[in-house]
C-alpha cells in the first residue's frame, strides 16, 4: 500500500486504481490464512505428538 500511495502522490495512478490496489491488498491478507488453514488441516484430525507423528487418528 506504500509503493501505491506513493504513485497515487506522484501522480503515475489516479485515485481508482490506487482505490482497487488497496481493496486488493486487504483481501489477499484476510483471505490467505483461510486458505492455507484448510489446506494445511484437511484430512483426519487426530492427536499428535511433539515429533508430528499422529497418536490417534479420529477413531
């Protein structure tokens, strides 16, 4: 949001574009821990130990 507020002020982009720029960096950083937390957590739950290795898969 740095680099466009700072073309917004040099006049390389006009107000729309600076507008689109910032509602586009506010979704990519509420939209990507959602992502990465159903990728990272799909499959069976179970319990694990301190080394990852699964003590008890959901039975």
């Amino acid at each position: 949001m740095i680099v466009a507020l700072i073309g917004l002020n040099a006049g390389i982009i006009d107000q729309g574009i600076y507008v689109v720029l910032v509602i586009m960096s506010l979704l990519t950083t509420v939209i990507t821990p959602i992502i990465y937390r159903n990728w990272f957590y799909r499959g069976e739950y179970g319990t694990y130990d301190a080394s990852g290795a699964c003590i008890d898969a959901g039975e």
